[in-house]
C-alpha cells in the first residue's frame, strides 16, 4: 500500500461557533473537514485578524486533502497558514500545522527537523511527538519512532493519535492482531460525527485483516468504510485488492477507475494498470502513462517511485532504471517499503548479496508482508539458499494474498527441481 502517511491527526479543532453559524451550515452535506472550514471562514468574516481561525481553516484544509486526496488541499493551507503568521509571528499551533503540511508533501526530514525544534520550545506537546513518529516512520528510524509514540501516550494515556501511531508500528513489527486490538480501541473512541477519520480507521482494520488472508472480513469492513463515507478513495483501493484476491477482476478494474477518477496520482493509475492486464485486457496504454506521470514526479517528495521501481524492475524489464530510481529513493529514505523495492532493483540487476543485506534489513523490523517474503525467496534462491527459499515463499503462502499465488508456483519448481536432482 502507498502509504500513503500512514497515521492521521484524529483530534479535532475546537472551533466556537455560534447557534447562528451551526444553523448556516448543512451538516448532513457537509464532510467534518468541510464543516470546519465552513466554521472557520465565519470566524475569518468576524474577525480578520483572529490568526487561530486561520489554523482552523488551513488544518481543515489539510484534512479535506485527506478526505479526497486532492493534494492542491494542502497548497490551499499553506496560504492560509501563512495569513495566520502575517498575524502572529510564530505562533506555536501555526508551527505544528506547518510540519502536518510538510508530512502531507511527503517532505519527512524536513518534517522531523521541524518537529525536532518544536519539541525543544514544548517539550510536552503530545501532537509534536507524533509529528516525530511519523517523521521517523517514514525515514526508517523505527527505534526513534517507538519511543516518540509511547511519549504520547505517557503524556495523555488513550489519546486517539497515539493509539493509531502505536497500531501501525504494531503491523510494522509484526503483531498484526496487537495492531487490530488498538484499532478498535480507537474506532469505539471515534466521536460519532467524525465519519471520515472512523472510515479511516475501519479501512485500516481491513487491511490488516486483508494482509494476513482474512478475506471475507475484510471485505466487511470496507463495505462498512463505504458507508459512513461514500467514495472513500482509501477504502475503494482496498476493496479492489479483496476483489484481486477473489479473482473478480472486472469489478476490481471497476474500483480503481472510480478511484482514480477522483484522485488522478501516479501510483493509482500503477494499480488499476494490473487490474486491467488481470481482467485480461490490454494494459499497455495505461502502464505507459503511469511512468510518464511516474517520471514527471519522481524527483520530488511526493512520488511514486515505489510503484516505478517496480514497474520497471517487473513489467518493463528494464532493471538499470529500476535501481537508478531505486537508488534515488533510498537515499531519501530506508523505511521498509523502500529497502524492498531496493532490494528487489538490485536482485533484477543481479547484485543479489546486496540485495540480501537490504531484504534482510526490512524484515528484521518483524513486517509480515506477502511480497517482501516473496523477494526474499527469490533473493535466497538466486544465492542457491534453497532452504532459506522455502521458508521465506511458505510464509507468503501463509498470508493468503496476490503475492501468494506466485510464492505457491515458486515452491512448486523448487519442489520440482529437488525431486529432479534426487532423480538423478
């Protein structure tokens, strides 16, 4: 999954308004970012110089771009921040909306360093620790990242973005189900009128149900996600990857185009491209289109270089760009999903032993994921480690995905090739 930032600010600004402001907004039609920003911009017409309605609307804002991944959101809450500063030089809630934005932009060391500065001037600020979670996160510092995400709940035991950061750290270490536990815990915290962060939240519990073969859950939550709010571009992705699985691949194709239609990114056309060549029709124009789109971004923060790497490394069958890009990458960041793709540019150039260290060093972070098994049986088979192989493709197989399938044929040639070599 493009992570997408994987953790969002679940707390909500408290905006004053008036019985005359609640009664000019129609909430029913309203997301709860649109209502704040509809809030926001009163307070703004009242008071023009009320620099913490300016917070308001440019968290609201950054919000929005998360509700409908529509980036040009958080150029919006730039602006907007920087009426709040023209105010008031500095202030405190400006600054740590300032390092949500630059996390939003994909702009992690910024963001950590950011944070950093913060975290020195208040040292107690609960959502300036999660700033340097998922700062650190994205980078790779898992250690640094832990310890910044139990600060938070130290600071403020319960608090709903703690929890969530501490639910995806679990996933990442491997404790799926310790993950799912706080998942719920802060879905049953979630205030009612906050739809979009419980469909988050509930498309998130899909997923990790979905990474460890429990379809048919999974599958419920997300029809679930799809009710509280309709159109949800994470929840359509991840519906498609359950339709993938169910080998539905009309329906799936279906999916990702409605996602992409409403947010047109690089990395979704990548998905619905292999949706497309699955359902058995010709993929060629849309994967050609993706790596325009790909190129055009890929030396900015906000990328999709995960998807061009493997693009290249898998479906071009051009390896020497696959590790150009992927070397790129990495010298931006070394979170697991990058050392994976890394490591799977660097085995398509025959450069296996590296190749093993960066596998290695993914999955030592305790990650459970089918395609990172996968590429390191592949990886293992190359350097004529066929035990090591055979574990690695037997717990893909055990995760029940895409991935599987192929790690299931895998085993079956290494199964072939050793009763051969007996026959012989």
């Amino acid at each position: 999954m493009r992570s997408i930032i994987a953790c969002l600010i679940l707390s909500a600004i408290a905006t004053a308004t008036s019985a005359e402001t609640a009664s000019a907004i129609p909430e029913h039609k309203l997301s709860p970012a649109e209502q704040t920003m509809a809030a926001a911009n009163l307070l703004i017409e009242k008071n023009p110089q009320n620099y913490e309605a300016y917070n308001a609307l440019a968290l609201a804002l950054s919000r929005r771009a998360r509700e409908t991944s529509d980036q040009r959101f958080y150029g919006r809450a730039e602006e907007t921040l920087k009426k709040s500063f023209e105010i008031s030089k500095g202030n405190f809630d400006g600054e740590k909306i300032r390092v949500w934005l630059l996390l939003g932009k994909h702009e992690f060391a910024a963001a950590r360093e950011a944070a950093l500065a913060l975290n020195k001037r208040t040292p107690d600020d609960v959502m300036v620790y999660g700033f340097l979670t998922d700062a650190n996160v994205e980078l790779g510092n898992y250690k640094d990242a832990e310890k910044a995400a139990q600060m938070m709940l130290d600071l403020r035991p319960g608090n709903l973005p703690g929890i969530t950061r501490a639910a995806y750290l679990r996933e990442l270490f491997g404790d799926v189900d310790g993950a799912l536990d706080l998942m719920n815990m802060a879905l049953a915290s979630t205030p009612p009128s906050e739809v979009e962060d419980a469909a988050w939240i509930t498309t998130q519990m899909a997923h990790l149900n979905f990474s460890v073969g429990r379809i048919d859950l999974a599958e419920k939550l997300l029809q679930q996600a799809l009710h509280l709010f309709p159109g949800y571009h994470y929840a359509l992705g991840n519906l498609a990857k359950v339709r993938i699985q169910q080998k539905r691949y009309s329906e799936a194709v279906d999916l990702l185009q409605q996602r992409y239609s409403a947010a047109p990114h690089a990395e979704n056309l990548y998905d619905l491209a292999e949706a497309v060549q699955l359902a058995g029709r010709d993929a060629g124009a849309a994967f050609r289109e993706f790596e325009s789109k790909s190129l055009a971004e890929t030396g900015i923060a906000d990328n999709s270089n995960h998807e061009l790497i493997l693009y290249y490394a898998d479906r071009a069958n051009q390896p020497v760009k696959a590790l150009d890009v992927a070397h790129r990458e990495y010298a931006r960041r070394r979170d697991v999903f990058t050392l994976d793709c890394y490591a799977w540019a660097l085995h398509r150039n025959g450069q296996d032993q590296e190749a093993n260290k960066q596998i290695d060093e993914a999955l030592a972070v305790g990650i459970r994921n089918a395609r990172f098994f996968r590429h390191a049986g592949e990886i293992a088979r190359s350097l004529g480690d066929v035990i090591g192989a055979k574990r690695f493709f037997e717990q893909a197989v055990e995760l029940g995905s895409q991935e599987s399938d192929q790690a299931r044929a895998a085993l079956s040639e290494i199964s072939g090739s050793t009763r051969g070599s007996v026959a012989r």
